[in-house]
C-alpha cells in the first residue's frame, strides 16, 4: 500500500487465475496509477480472459516481452496500452474497445541468456517443496517445451512441441548455489 508500485506483473496456469484477478484488483484499489500486465499459461491460452483485468497480456514467453514494456514504460510513464503495440507478444483493449494482437514473440532458444532467477531476493532456505515430501526445497528450471501431444495438456499449444534445455553447466551451478 505504501509502496506504490509503477508496474505490477502476475500470472500463472489456470490455477493461479484468481489469485491473478485478486493482486490487480488489490493493485488498482491501492495503487490506481499502476501499469498492470500478466502472463502465463492461462492468459498464453486464452488472452482475452485478461484484457479488461490488466492493462497489457503477454502471449507465450514473457522475458522479453516483459523487458521491453518495463523499458517503453521508463520512456512514456504511461498505462495508455496503445504506446506498446509496437512490442510483439501483447494483448490489449485499445480505447475504442477493439482488441489488439501484437503478433508473436519468437521463442528464447538460447536458454542460458534467461540468467538465474533473483534468488538473493528470497529467504531459500525456509522454502518447502511439498512435491518432494515436504522436505526442503526449491524448484529450479532445468528447459522447456514437450515434445509430446497429450490431449490435457497446453504445451503443444504453447511451446510447439519444441524443446529447450539450460546447459548443463548453467543448471549444476544453479544447484551447487543453493545447496
């Protein structure tokens, strides 16, 4: 509340949706001025779930797309989703109430590029990974993409059954890290 974030981004799988509708709708109570954007698998699936909840919807895979809003928003200082049409992998309600499709994002083949995730902003040793017995834990990203087509499952959609790997060196100093 104090904070008054300038950009808010969220997002997930289905399964987060709500929490996703819960922080903008706290955002826009506490911090109206706030440039609101999500991502993920929901919104990558179904984008016009997000248009009248965020300001902006990243398609596909968010790094870069998410790098470059941050960057046009340092610039403009503007929630106006029309200043970022221009950036690939968006989805939007312009003024007039249309829909705005950005085109594509192509796919990071470099995964390495990506950098770590910020662990130095987080307490790791108090995380818990209930998936692994509730020992302690934390998940670490080892690729994406699946080469398989399973009917349940969003990845083909997504990833186009295209596969990605961190090296190996990336993903062992990772886990030497937080050992």
């Amino acid at each position: 509340q104090d904070f008054k974030p300038q950009i808010v981004g969220t997002g997930g799988m289905s399964l987060q949706w709500s929490d996703s509708k819960r922080i903008a709708r706290v955002t826009r109570q506490f911090s109206p001025e706030s440039l609101l954007i999500a991502g993920g698998v929901h919104l990558t699936s179904l984008p016009e779930d997000g248009i009248d909840v965020f300001d902006l919807v990243a398609i596909g895979e968010g790094e870069m797309t998410f790098r470059d809003v941050v960057k046009r928003y340092s610039e403009t200082k503007t929630r106006v989703p029309e200043f970022y049409e221009d950036i690939p992998g968006l989805c939007f309600r312009k003024h007039d109430g249309s829909v705005k499709y950005t085109g594509k994002r192509e796919f990071v083949f470099d995964m390495d590029s990506l950098g770590w995730p910020s662990y130095d902003l987080l307490d790791v040793p108090s995380y818990h990974d209930h998936l692994v017995m509730g020992e302690r834990g934390i998940s670490i990203m080892a690729g994406r993409g699946c080469p398989f087509d399973c009917t349940f499952c969003a990845s083909p959609m997504i990833t186009q059954r295209k596969m990605r790997n961190f090296s190996l060196d990336f993903i062992f100093s990772q886990m030497e890290m937080l050992e």
